[in-house]
C-alpha cells in the first residue's frame, strides 16, 4: 500500500479519464490504518475525495467521481485530522451511506452516482492524515 509521500503530487483522474487535479493529502481511518481520503488540489479549491487503497497503487489516482461532483463538494478544513462532522457531510455528499434511502448529490456526468466503498461502522469516526 502506498505511503502518503509517494502519493502526494500524483495526477487525480475522473472515471471519464479527465485530469481533476493533484493529491495534497492523504487521509487514513484512525483503525484500520487503510486511506478513505484524499485531498485534491483542482484548479480552483482544494476539496476532499473517497478513496480505497488499491487506487493510490497506481502511478495516478483514478477516483469514481468527475470534476464537477468534486467541484461540489463541500468545503471541509483539510488539515491533519477530518472531523465527525466532515465525514458525514462527504459521505453524504458522496453517496457513500448506503442505509440512507436518499439519493447521492454527487452523479457524474451521466448521471450515476460514484461507486461507494466505506463501511457505514468506520463513518462514525473521523479520519488522520499521514
């Protein structure tokens, strides 16, 4: 599993294969150890994406959501630690509560929501950057 160090500066790509930005920060579960989160320097903001760790294995970052849900998210403080706060409004954001029946406001550009991949148990705690 990569290290935060050699994926800061990597190429972040939609699932459309458009650039989005560059990783910043890399946050892990505060249990696991494994990365939920990466900070993405895009253009214009700096906004926070779900991630798994097979995806910081390549030589670029291929994320589940385009430029414009990640434009969209909300802005959360992206230092050393995400809150209980940040997650639930990413998460939501995101789609990734799958016991909520509410439909996700993050859809790419064809309309379908990004993949979701965290665990409802671990959104209840926040998240440490390496």
């Amino acid at each position: 599993m990569a290290q935060q160090h050699e994926v800061v500066g990597r190429t972040v790509h939609g699932p459309h294969g458009e650039q989005i930005g560059v990783v910043t920060r890399v946050y892990r579960d505060d249990e696991t150890g494994y990365p939920e989160w990466i900070a993405v320097r895009t253009s214009r903001h700096e906004r926070v994406v779900p991630v798994g760790p097979v995806q910081l294995d390549a030589e670029r970052v291929d994320i589940a959501f385009d430029a414009d849900a990640v434009a969209a998210a909300p802005e959360v403080a992206t230092g050393e630690h995400l809150s209980v706060e940040d997650h639930r409004l990413l998460v939501s954001h995101y789609g990734l509560d799958r016991t909520n029946e509410a439909a996700p406001r993050a859809l790419d550009r064809e309309g379908e929501p990004g993949a979701g991949h965290l665990p409802s148990e671990r959104l209840e705690r926040g998240s440490s950057a390496d």
